[in-house]
C-alpha cells in the first residue's frame, strides 16, 4: 500500500492534512511552537477576532462537565487591528501554512468591517464568519438562529471578502440545514459545523450557577454525534465543503466525521485536556488508514448515504 494521502482541499485552498485547531482553543498557536512544529497542523482557526477590543465575560468562565466543559469566555480578544498589527506577524514566524481567521460581531456593520481588513491579511486563506453572537440590532439573539439575519450578513460581507467565506454555525436552532442553505444561497462558500451547544451547570453547595454569565457553551466528546448528524445534513443540504467541529478527539473521530461529510476538521476542547492532541491525531491517522483500507482521505468525504 502506498503512503496515505492525507491532504484535502476546501474552496480551493489546499491543506496537507484535515487536521486544524479550532477558534478560541490554540490562540494564535505561536505559543504551541516552542512544544512542537506546529506546521504539521493543516491550518489554524485563529482567536475570534471583533473591531474592538473585548476583555470578556466575567469570571468563572469554565464549568467541567462529564465529557465535556462549558465555557463564557465572551470573545476575549485584542481587537482586529491589533491583531493585524501584532498577532499575524507573530504567527507568520511559527507557522507557514493557510490561515483560517474567525471573525465575530455584534452588527452587520462590525462584520463587514472586520472581514474587509482581514481580507488584505496574505497568510489568511479562509474567513470564518461566527454567527453566535448576539445581534445587537436583533434585540440580542444570535445572528445564527435566523435564516434572514445570516443571509444579510453572509450578503454584506461577500460584497468586501474576496476570499473563501465559511460560515460556523450554531446548533442551537431547530433545522440547522435551513440556516445553512440560506446562507449558501447568500454566497457561502462552505461551512463550520458545527459551534457549542447551550449548557449550563449549578453549584449545589452554594445553590448558584457556576458559570459567572449563567450559562455557557458546551463542547467536547459528549456533543460529538451531535456534530457528526448536523455535518451530515449541511453537507447533503448545500453541497458545499464543510469543517467538522465538535467533540473530535482521535484519529477515528476525524475519519468518521469525514465519512459523514466533513471535507476538514476543527478540534477545540480536546487541545485544552491536551496540548498535544492534535500533533498525535495527525501521526496516528497514516495507521487508520492503513487499517480501514483508505489511500486519500479526500476519497472518503461524505460517503455516507
């Protein structure tokens, strides 16, 4: 058998492994450098980024679940020109391949302005438009559960981004297929599926809430075949590339959520039990290959019927 080809290719943009830490999970993933090379990893979805800088919700942030945590970090980040000034050339020091920039906002208007200046960014490759936040012209829900709200800001952005457009969807709705074809028929070009769920955990000494922000998002393995079902409906629904997020933590989990349609994966909590996660999925993944009889990961993309 030959070597395994673990490459794949979304919109184009070509990674040498579907292997890519998610937002808020890896920071700007120079930091990881000095434990690894880091250039093994097919892309990094840097920090969610906003126009200005956020210091994030209030402390405690984290509540351990079993199989999982939920977290209120609130978009902690420095703002979109400083990391454009700061960040980015740090980044293009440790790592050399595509960049995945996950951009938020409150408004239309912030989106737009924050993927019109990422856009310029050479090393970004993909703009990843998170649609969880709360719109604040919306009357605070979230950009992501409304077919019309995603439709408008995919329109809008796609007028200034010339790049690859994925949209990372929330699985807090009822038809999550729905909000995907609206977005694609806005313009999309492929998707990240799927962001946290909505979980929340009471401290019973102390009869309270342990999240300082109530409730939070929860991720790691528990959500895992949540993810794989809504991959699978995007992917059938649109027929767009999809980025499999949720729960991944082995070499098995990304072939099975590429099975299910994924064309990548992202993995988030996972890098925050271990910082190695990823560097040991991608060196175990040429041995399940072997061991499910596959030569291209790209030839196994989506083939559950």
């Amino acid at each position: 058998m030959n070597k395994p080809d673990l490459s794949v290719s979304l919109s184009g943009v070509r990674l040498s492994n579907p292997v890519i830490p998610a937002s808020g999970c890896f920071g700007y993933g120079y930091g990881m450098s000095e434990f690894y090379d880091i250039d093994i990893l097919g892309s990094i979805s840097f920090k969610g980024t906003t126009r200005e800088p956020r210091f994030g919700n209030p402390l405690p942030r984290v509540a351990e679940c079993p199989a999982g945590m939920i977290n209120s970090v609130g978009l902690q980040n420095p703002g979109i020109d400083a990391v454009i000034a700061e960040e980015l050339p740090k980044m293009r020091e440790a790592f050399h391949n595509p960049i995945i920039a996950n951009i938020s906002g409150f408004s239309v208007d912030e989106y737009v302005e924050c993927c019109e200046k990422i856009d310029r960014e050479e090393q970004v490759a993909i703009i990843e438009l998170n649609v969880s936040c709360p719109n604040v012209h919306g009357g605070g829900m979230s950009f992501g559960t409304s077919c019309d709200s995603v439709a408008e800001v995919v329109r809008e952005v796609k007028k200034v981004a010339s790049k690859p457009l994925y949209v990372k969807l929330t699985p807090n709705v009822t038809d999550i297929a729905s909000v995907a074809i609206a977005a694609r028929d806005a313009g999309a070009d492929g998707f990240c599926a799927i962001n946290t769920m909505l979980g929340m955990r009471v401290d019973i000494r102390r009869r309270r809430p342990v999240i300082a922000n109530v409730m939070g998002g929860f991720s790691g393995p528990a959500i895992f075949p949540v993810a794989v079902r809504m991959v699978y409906q995007v992917a059938k629904a649109t027929g767009l590339p999809v980025i499999g997020c949720g729960g991944v933590d082995s070499a098995a989990a990304v072939i099975e959520m590429m099975m299910a349609g994924a064309s990548a994966v992202e993995i988030g909590a996972a890098n925050l039990r271990d910082p190695y996660v990823c560097r040991d999925i991608i060196e175990e993944l040429p041995a399940k290959m072997r061991e499910l009889h596959i030569d291209r990961l790209s030839d196994i993309i989506g083939i559950v019927e």
